[in-house]
C-alpha cells in the first residue's frame, strides 16, 4: 500500500491520493499502528475536504471514530462518529434532492416530448384536413368544369339545332314566296292573254 502510495505521489495524477491516505490509515488502524493511522485519515481528512470529495469524506470520519473508539479517547470517538452521522444525512439528502430533479428532470422532459407529439399531431391533423379541403375544393372544381363544359356544349347543340330550324323556315318560306310570284305571274299572264283575244 505504501509502495502504491509513494508512486502516486510521485506523478501529477493527484486526485486519488486523498482517497490512498485514507486507506493507508485504516491500514495502520487494523495494525494496531494508531500514531500513522491518525496521520494519515485526519491529512485525507483534509484533503477531501479541499477536493470536495464528500461521500468518502463521510467514509474517512467513520474510520477516524474507529481509531479513538480503538485508542479509548470516546470524546474525540463521539465528534467524528456525529460528524460522519451529519454528513451522511446531508450526503443522503443531496442524494435525494438530486433524484427528484433528475425525476423532474425526467418528468419535465417526458412532459415536452408528449407536448411536442401532440402538436406534431394537431399540425398532421391540420395538414390533413387542409389537403382534404383542397382535394374536395379541386374536385368541386373540376365538376363545375365538367357542367359548365356540359352545359356549354348543349347550348351549343340547341343553338346550331335552331339555326338549322330558322334556316329550314326560312327556305320554305322563300319556296313559298317563289311559287306564289310564279302563280301570281301565270295568273297575270293568263288574264292579259284573254284580255287582248276579247279586243
């Protein structure tokens, strides 16, 4: 352990070594070596504290409680293990304040994503109704095209069919016309012939 600790103080990789004090310390404790083990737990003591390193620092003042319950001093027992009770409370705490966000988080994210899903919704909804409206308006559209077409062409048919009538009328009434000028002439013709033999 002291070979490992001595090689991590000698390179630039320092975050463990509060964490490798520690364990150094519960090391010399279980030897029976309490002078080094009081060193080292109160220096990774102060160390994780600087690093902010709080879930192993709880870790730290629980073992230091062991060592001066193990060394009879119970005052110096007693303010570690209420430090190690305090801070696991607030440790605990933060644990399950940053659940809740992350559960708000989650249901805040959940929430917009249903948000999101209906409007995308009520935009296909729209859009669908939208082009159903314009298939419906373009195929009213296209029937009055069709009648105005159909009706057009009657027109046309009725128009040429009374032309055709009107011309035919016409014909007959100009025969007609030609007949009574040629009767009227074999008339006048006729009465001039008896009028010069009776001169």
């Amino acid at each position: 352990y002291k070979e490992s600790y001595l090689l991590v103080v000698n390179t630039e990789f320092q975050r463990p070594i509060p964490v490798l004090n520690m364990n150094l310390g519960v090391m010399y404790m279980q030897s029976g070596n309490f002078s080094e083990a009081e060193t080292y737990l109160l220096r990774a003591i102060s160390e994780l504290k600087k690093a902010e390193m709080y879930s192993q620092l709880e870790i730290a003042y629980k073992h230091t409680g062991d060592l001066y319950k193990r060394k009879g001093m119970f005052n110096l027992a007693l303010e570690y293990f209420e430090r190690f009770d305090s801070l696991q409370e607030m440790n605990n705490a933060k644990k399950s304040f940053d659940a809740i966000e992350a559960l708000n988080m989650k249901y805040e994210t959940t929430k917009r994503e249903n948000e999101i899903m209906a409007l995308n919704k009520e935009k296909q909804k729209a859009e669908s109704q939208a082009k159903m409206f314009l298939n419906g308006t373009a195929i009213i559209l296209l029937a009055a095209a069709l009648i105005l077409t159909l009706i057009s062409l009657r027109n046309t048919k009725t128009r040429h069919r009374l032309q055709k009538e009107k011309g035919e009328k016409e014909l007959e009434l100009s025969k007609a016309k030609l007949k009574h000028e040629y009767d009227k002439k074999l008339m006048d013709d006729f009465a001039n012939r008896i009028l010069e033999k009776n001169k």
